[in-house]
C-alpha cells in the first residue's frame, strides 16, 4: 500500500502517542500524557464537557507547542 492510498487520519496524528483519552466518572471527557512520556509535563491533562471541545483544545496545544532547540 502506498502512502497515497492510506486515508488520513488527522485525529490519529495528534493524539497517538502523545494523548490517552478517556472519560470521567462524571461524563467529562479526558485526555492525559501516556505512561512513559518524556515530554515537558508528563502529569498534564486537559478536559472538557463533549468529544469535539476536547479535541479542539488538543489541536490547539498542538499549534502552539514550544519547541525545545
């Protein structure tokens, strides 16, 4: 299969190692650092109140995540 033929998946490519998600026991949605991560804040989490909140603040870490030199 050729790079052209894979579908892209761009919810995959932000949180696949980098985000576990997860719901709380109160129905909100979660998204914390995976075990092992080596990132700068390995106990950061985000969440919000629906699925679409919590992806929308991931990408948006995501956009404007500091780049260590």
């Amino acid at each position: 299969m050729t790079r052209a033929d894979k579908s892209h998946d761009p919810i995959g490519d932000l949180i696949t190692g980098k985000w576990v998600l997860s719901l709380t026991g109160e129905g909100r949605f979660i998204a914390y650092r995976p075990f092992g991560w080596t990132g700068p804040d390995p106990h950061e989490q985000v969440t919000a109140e629906t699925r679409e909140a919590l992806l929308s603040k991931l990408r948006y870490l995501d956009r404007h995540a500091v780049n260590d030199p």
